[in-house]
C-alpha cells in the first residue's frame, strides 16, 4: 500500500521549522535566564556595622533584601535591627517586649 501525503506537505514542514525556531528560542532564553540568576549581583558587599556596646548579637536572618539581627543588651530586652547589607544602613528596627 502506497502511503498517502498530506494535502499541503509544504505547509505542514513550514508549521515543524517554525515550531522548531520557536524551542530553540526558548531554550536559549531559559538558559540565559538561568544563567544571570545564579549569576546574581556582580561586585562584593563591603559595609561595617557596629553593634552598640552592651548589645549581643543573638541571630541573623535574611527577609527579602534585608539582613535581620537579633540583638539583646545587658537587661536582657531583644530587638530586630533590619540592615541593608549592601550599604550597611538600618531602615529600621522592632523592638521585642514581654506580655505582662
């Protein structure tokens, strides 16, 4: 048995080679999303933070773009110091107080 052709083959390998392009794009745009997320920030950090005498640091977490440090001082009170660690600079602070 003869096996038929479809009506337009010229069709049908203009719709594989266009779909092929379009992988292959795609691929290369994973990749190279891939790549400059790993890749991350060039260049190093280099900030200085001092922690005010009398205050230990307790823990340090990261929270989105912010550093957080759980200090406590010598009464025992706590406190999250957020810190940017790319300029060493404090937007803020939450200060941890006990229920009575």
């Amino acid at each position: 048995m003869a096996e038929e052709l479809p009506p337009n083959p010229r069709g049908l390998k203009a719709v594989v080679i266009i779909l092929g392009v379009i992988l292959v794009a795609m691929l290369a745009l994973f990749i190279y999303g891939l790549a400059t997320k790993v890749g991350g920030k060039k260049g190093g950090i280099t900030a200085e933070l001092r922690i005010p005498a009398g205050e230990t640091l307790i823990e340090m977490t990261g929270a989105g773009d912010y550093l957080v440090l759980r200090l406590r001082d010598a009464q025992g009170a706590e406190r999250l110091l957020y810190v940017d660690p790319a300029t060493g600079k404090s937007p803020g602070e939450t200060r941890l107080t006990p229920e009575p």
